[in-house]
C-alpha cells in the first residue's frame, strides 16, 4: 500500500499540472492523450524500480516486467474523455492483483481532491475514513451507475445489450447515471453515493482497484453470470448481495433481448 500511494502521489502531481496537449487516436472514438503516456511511463519506471519482482500491466503501453503471481495494473486516467473535455469526473486507478484478483487498490480523484483505498482483509477507506457501502437492497431504492455505450469494433452489438439494460433500469430503479469512469463508479458503489453499478465490460486497468475498494467496503461484485469478479470477466455487476441477483436478472433479460434482434 505505501508504494501503491507514493506511486500514485507522483502520477497526481502530474495530473495536476499538466494539460493535455496531443491526443493519440485508439480505434474508432477513443483516445489517450499525452498526459496519459506521461503518468504511465513514469510509474512503470517507479514500479520497476521499488519492486522489481512484479510485472505491470498499463492501459497505454500494455505488460512488461517479470511473469507471475503478482501484477501491478494502472488506467493513468481512467475517463480520459471526461479529462479532455474539463471534466472532473476522471482519475487514477492503481492496483495489485494476484492471480488475476485484485488485493490492492489505490483510486485518486484529483481534480475532487479525494482518495481511496484498501487491501483484502483491511477494510476500504477514503482520505483515512473507512467507507461502507449502502446496502440499499431494493432496486426501486438504488441508484444505479451504469458504463459507457460501447465504440470501435462490435460496438452495435455490444450497445443493443446496454441500451437494454438502461431501459430496464430506468423502468426500475430509483435513478440512473453514468459518470463515464469505471473507477469512480466503484469507488462511489463502496462510499454509498450509489446503490448500485452495471457495467457490460471489464479491463483490469479500469476496475481493479475499484473492485477491492467496493469489496472492502461491503458491496458484493460479480460477473455477468454471477460468478466472482476478476481480471478475466466479461462484465462487472455491483451492489449489496440482496441486489445483485436483480441486477443479473435486468443484464441477462438485456442479453436475451438483444439476441432476438440480431437477424438470421
């Protein structure tokens, strides 16, 4: 944990003064800029160099170090959209995983000036006040953070299942939102600003710290088919237990939903 932060103190000190000046196309509507590379490149160096036993996967420029157990995952700024349009809804997002499970997570919001943190077994925490999540356990009550609509390739397809799962949601659910960051969804799941998150993704850069954090904070997080959430599913689902299987139940009526519509 302590180099999990001093890692990330640097990485917001870049954040914070630095604007964005070059933007690198990724795919269809997506994008890194130049702030991005920055961050990455210096906490690959950092990482490296205080532990050197432990590989390190980065949403820019992907895995480099030693195989094994253990694994360093970093989004340099997870909504970078948000980021280059002046949004303060962005940030960092640090974790360990081991075995593809994360066991440390550090998520920093600079421009909100709020931080978070845990480890398995140690409870979730913002700015040293340990967080609970809300047990809202209705989804009449909760409200729910869903993830971005898809781009690139499949997205038609993969966007059918979200615009399912928004509209089942709206018809249900107290509110919902979409902040565009996988990590501040979570981090809000463990603080109780939502009840609730549904994302139909998963990259470990973006929601690895996230998940410990929430995990820590008491929300139960899963896959698409109720199975526990790691680095290797295909969807991250999130709330209080006595939710998730509502939750489930709205993501794999989407799914059926979207599959009757493909044409034969």
């Amino acid at each position: 944990m302590a180099v999990a932060c001093a890692a990330v103190d640097v990485a917001r000190d870049i954040f914070l003064s630095r604007s964005p000046t070059r933007l690198t196309a990724k795919g269809a509507r997506d994008m890194a800029s130049d702030v991005d590379y920055a961050i990455e490149r210096e906490l690959t160096v950092m990482l490296r160099r205080r532990t050197p036993d432990i590989g390190f996967l980065g949403e820019e420029d992907g895995r480099s170090g030693p195989s094994g157990e253990l694994i360093w995952t970093l989004d340099p700024i997870d909504g970078t959209v948000n980021f280059v349009h002046g949004s303060p809804l962005c940030g960092i997002s640090l974790a360990l995983l081991r075995d593809g499970t994360p066991i440390v997570g550090v998520v920093d919001l600079p421009k909100l000036g709020l931080r978070y943190t845990a480890a398995s077994g140690l409870g979730a925490y913002r700015d040293g006040r340990r967080l609970a999540a809300s047990g809202v356990s209705r989804l009449s009550e909760a409200v729910v953070a869903i993830g971005d609509y898809a781009v690139g390739k499949g997205a038609e397809r993969k966007n059918d299942v979200r615009l399912a799962v928004t509209r089942r949601l709206a018809a249900r659910a107290q509110r919902v939102r979409m902040h565009g960051s996988a990590a501040i969804d979570l981090v809000w799941l463990a603080e109780g600003r939502v009840d609730a998150v549904v994302m139909m993704a998963n990259q470990p850069w973006d929601t690895a710290a996230g998940v410990v954090i929430a995990r820590e904070a008491g929300a139960v997080v899963v896959d698409s088919d109720g199975s526990d959430h790691d680095s290797t599913s295909c969807a991250t689902i999130g709330g209080d237990a006595a939710l998730v299987p509502s939750l489930l139940a709205i993501v794999s009526g989407s799914v059926a939903e979207a599959d009757r519509r493909v044409p034969v």
